[in-house]
C-alpha cells in the first residue's frame, strides 16, 4: 500500500512537472503555421476518446458521437504519440537510452510458479439422502478429518419413511422375503451400514438424525454447507484434499516450450526456506495456452508428508532440460527505472525515430529479475529508445495531452483532483464536479443529472436486471438465460450520445462494458452455479450505474454473507423482501437490506 501512495505522489508531482515543463509552449509563429497546416491537412478526432483520430468528420467508432477537429498539435502523429521540445527535456532531466542485450552463459532456465493442490486427490464429499443440516462436527476450512470421521448430522424426511417401510416389510418377512431385502437394500443405496440398519430392526425405532461420514482422509479445502441448510441427493457439502503430495505448477513463456519436456530435471527452492532445494521432475505440460499470459503451465508433482508444502506459496524452479549443454544465451534487458507498474500492467515510454522528440506508451512482459534490470519477454526490440529518468515526468505529459498513460491505458486526461492548483486552472473539471464518496464497494461519483430519456432506457435495462434476479430466485437456468438475452438487446439500445458532458460519458463507458461482459457469461453458463457467480459482477455493475445515474424507482441494495464462498455479494430489489438469488430455494430469506437507493 505504502510503494502505491509513494507511485501516487511521484505522479501527481509529474502532473504539475509536466504542465509547467510543456502545458503551453507555443509562440505566435507556430500557431500561424499551425493554423495554415490544419486548412490543408484537418483531423478529427472524439472529445470522448481522444486517441481516436481520422482525416474526415463523422462519428467516433467507439461511442457514436460526433467527430470535432483535432487540435492543431496532433498534427503528423499517430493517435497516441505525443512531442516534447529539447527545452522540456533537459528542464525535467530525462534520459533515454538505447536497448541493449547481455549475454549470459546457461545451462537452463528459471521459471515461477506456486505450490497448488494435487486434483488428483481431491475428494468431494457429498449427501447421499436430502434433507436438513442438523449439527456440522467440521466448522471451517483447513481442519483434517479421517476417513470415517463423522461430519455431519442429516434430518431426512426420505430415511424417515424408508424406516417405517422397514419396520412394516419385517412384520411381514416370513410372508414376503423380496419386499423386506428390496427395503434394505434402499437403505444400504443411502450408504447406511448392515449394522445401522440392524439397530433400527432391533430397536424397532425411528432414527431422526443420520450421520454423514468421511469417504477419505486429508484436508478440509473448501466448506460448502452450513447447519441449517436443506441440501438435495448428491449436493456437495465439502471438498477434502490429501495434501500428502501436491503439485508445483509453473509458468513458461511459449520461447520457452521448445526446450521443455516431460522428464526434464528442475531445481526448486520456496520463498518460505530459500536455503531448501527440492530436486524434481516435469510430469505434465499443458497443452492449452493462456491467452490472456501467454505462458504454459508445467507442473511436477512433489512428496508432502511433512506438510510442509503449502497450496498458494510462490516457488521458483531453474529447469535444465534433458542433455542440455552451457551456451552463451542472449537476454534483452531494460533499467528498472524504465518500467512503471500499475498493478499486472508494465509500461515503458518509447521514444519514436527521428529529428523531434515524439514518446509513446508500450506495455510490455518481464521476466527475471536481474539486478538493475529486468529481462523483456514481449513488447520491446533490441536498439529501440526508452525513456530511463524522468518516466513519471514523461507520463504526465501523456495524461495532460489525453494520450495513453500509466493511469489511462485507453486514453483521455486522468483527473487526479489536482486540476484546480496553481498551474492547472485550465482543467475543464472543476474541483466540485469531481467530488467522490466511498462506498462499501468501491469508490464511486455522486448521482450526476442526465437527460430524462437516458434514465429510461437505464429503467428498461434495470427491469430486466430484475428478471434475471427472480430466475435465479427460481433456481430456472434457461429462464435467467432468456432474461439475459433481453437485458442484451435493451442494453444495446441505451444511446450514450444522449450524455452530453465528458464526465457523464467517461463514467458510463466502463459500466457499459462490465455489463455487457457479465451479461453475455450469464447468457451462455450451463449451471446455476456458473450464472450465480457471473451475477455478482452484474450486481456489482448495475449498482454503480443506479447510484450514478438514477432509474427513477426506490432500489433497495440487499446484501447476503455466506455468499460468493462466504465473502458476501450483493444484490439489488425494488422489493424490502428478501429474495436471495444466489441459493434461492435452499437459502431463500438469507440477506439483509444493506442500503437504499433513493431516486
């Protein structure tokens, strides 16, 4: 939290920096030129997204609205280029330097990874007969449990009445043998014991509460039920782990695959004891890439007796593939000074060939730490220019000219509340109209005035926001599907042209597309349980775009603890009722009005 405030402040810094630096410094001559290039050669670009830059008006190929020209300094640049003068540049102390590669001698290569469970020995532990959670002798997460142990205590009304017909077809047994063994064998179906069932005939009486017990010994991983609960034949009530071994499952870059195969000797040393190495071999290489990494998961299994061996623990592996000899490998590396972090995303700044000092953003993918520097992956050539002193500086010339940033990978000025310092006063947005609240949730902008119509088409989408709720009360799979499809078809047709102002506009974009994302998983899930989890996020969506923009009804924001595996989630209703969609009928009235949305 602490690196993040000081990232903040250094940017914030940049931001005056770079307005005072080169927020104005043009002359009378080069606006006169500027203003005769722009007769010839005109652009037109969106006052909503400003990397949008074409030779003719029309309309913004991302949000619809009208094309304006573009200012005269993004002239004979690609959209999301931007110049700095000599002047600027050695005021703010910025160094670039050229992208060079050290050869290092290897006779492998280090991959990261973590420690995960072994899927192999994972166990689901499940009712085998309906009914009600009476009493749980497994309270959370982490606890060890041994084959046989008793977990639970099940009141089931179908045990019930299957021990009365017992009781009745051994009254009868000498007359009817195949009634009284077809009977008991029901029983055994529900994984009663020979000697429960004896009991029962020698009690001749009704057993209310059965037990459930342990199929396998390990690790309770994940708790699914609570006392109290109604669960269904077959329902997941826990997942254990034997966590005796367990998997070591690391990331190779797709440079990388063509030297890894299964049977290459790897090295590994946890972060919890550097000093240990673990000598193992590579069992199993995915044959699916991550698209969104671009890396592939290899994996050995490991021994874990001890326990000492955590599923989540970071590890490192240097793998030496199978008759591997020492070559001189050649590794393109840039200065850590070079790269800005904004949580998974690294950027650098490129400065483009030629005569006048022209920067762009490029992200980029790193690989090992070393020393000084980091090895580049993807994103940079050997012999390209980056910025290595005064990034900060640099970006803030980026924000202020609306160009992708550190802040804004999509473009447009990042408002830091900033704007109304000295040396700034010529931000559109004022101090008051970027004022914000916290929520439970997130931080999100006060309720901001927006044409009526606008609002009701948000209504029509809202409506059918609920109707996916009422499916998923219902536990009905293919009803919540079709109510997806609706709120789809409604969403598209909301027209963000009717938000005139680039606050309103640039609130609205990214609600728009987290609710398009999660409405389309809804849509196309198979289960209830894949529905209920893409629901949150729709929750979580539609929330902010209700508290933002009004739907002209009284929304009541209800709130259920034990959901989303026990982290809660969040829903919303025109209703004080509780309805929860996230068990529906099993959990229905779990929940409480955590706020209400006054419109």
């Amino acid at each position: 939290m602490k690196k993040y405030i000081i990232y903040i402040g250094m940017l914030i810094s940049g931001l005056l920096l770079g307005y005072v630096l080169f927020g104005s410094n043009s002359t009378p001559n080069d606006s006169h030129n500027h203003q005769i290039s722009e007769t010839i050669n005109q652009q037109w670009t969106c006052s909503m997204h400003p990397q949008i830059m074409q030779p003719d008006a029309g309309d913004c190929p991302i949000c619809g609205m009208d094309l304006i020209p573009a200012e005269p300094s993004a002239e004979g640049l690609e959209a999301n280029q931007f110049k700095m003068s000599e002047n600027a540049l050695a005021l703010a102390n910025i160094e670039t330097t050229i992208i060079n590669s050290i050869t290092n001698e290897v006779s492998g290569f280090m991959l990261s990874g973590k420690i995960t469970e072994n899927e192999k020995t994972n166990s689901i532990q499940t009712a085998h007969f309906g009914g009600r959670i009476e009493k749980l002798f497994v309270n959370s997460t982490g606890e060890k449990v041994y084959q046989g142990q008793q977990l639970a205590l099940i009141y089931s009304p179908q045990l019930v009445i299957a021990q009365k017909e017992l009781l009745t077809a051994l009254e009868s047994k000498t007359k009817d043998l195949t009634l009284y063994q077809a009977v008991r064998n029901k029983l055994k179906i529900w994984k009663l014991s020979e000697k429960q069932i004896d009991k029962i005939e020698a009690s001749k009486s009704i057993i209310t509460n059965f037990p459930v017990y342990a199929n396998v010994s390990g690790i309770v991983t994940e708790k699914m039920i609570e006392e109290g609960n109604y669960v269904k034949e077959g329902q997941e009530l826990f997942m254990i782990s034997n966590l005796n071994t367990v998997w070591a499952d690391f990331d190779a870059y797709e440079k990388q695959l063509s030297s890894i195969k299964e049977g290459d000797e790897i090295s590994i040393r946890t972060n919890a004891d550097p000093n240990k190495e673990i000598n193992a071999k590579i069992s199993f290489i995915d044959p699916v890439l991550n698209t969104s990494t671009r890396t592939v998961i290899v994996r050995t299994e490991l021994k874990n007796n001890e326990g000492v061996l955590k599923p989540g623990m970071f590890i490192q592996g240097h793998l030496t593939p199978k008759n591997a000899t020492k070559k001189r490998e050649a590794l393109l590396v840039v200065p850590k000074t070079s790269v800005l972090w904004t949580g998974k995303r690294s950027v650098v700044y490129v400065k483009i060939p030629g005569t006048e000092p022209i920067f762009q953003m490029r992200e980029i993918l790193l690989g090992n730490d070393i020393g000084d520097s980091y090895e580049i992956v993807e994103g940079l050539s050997l012999n390209e220019e980056i910025v290595t002193n005064g990034t900060f500086t640099v970006d803030a010339a980026a924000q202020l000219q609306g160009k992708k940033s550190m802040m804004s990978p999509e473009g447009g000025r990042v408002v830091t509340g900033h704007e109304n310092h000295i040396g700034m006063q010529g931000s559109e947005n004022t101090q008051e109209e970027n004022e914000v609240e916290k929520t439970e949730d997130d931080t999100v902008i006060k309720r901001i005035k927006v044409a009526t119509k606008f609002q009701n088409q948000l209504s029509t989408v809202f409506t059918n926001y609920l109707a996916i709720k009422d499916a998923l009360v219902n536990d009905d799979v293919k009803r919540a599907q079709s109510a997806e499809i609706t709120f789809q078809e409604n969403l598209e047709k909301v027209d963000m042209k009717l938000l005139k102002d680039t606050k309103s506009h640039n609130l609205w974009m990214p609600l728009l597309k987290e609710l398009k994302t999660a409405s389309k998983e809804i849509a196309t899930a198979a289960t209830i349980k894949i529905q209920r989890e893409h629901f949150i996020t729709l929750s979580n969506a539609i929330a902010k775009t209700v508290t933002i923009f009004g739907v002209n009804k009284k929304v009541y924001k209800q709130f259920c603890p034990m959901a989303n595996n026990d982290r809660g989630a969040f829903w919303l209703s025109t209703e004080e009722e509780i309805m929860n969609p996230y068990f529906g009928d099993m959990m229905l009235k779990c929940g409480n009005i955590a706020a209400i949305i006054e419109n």
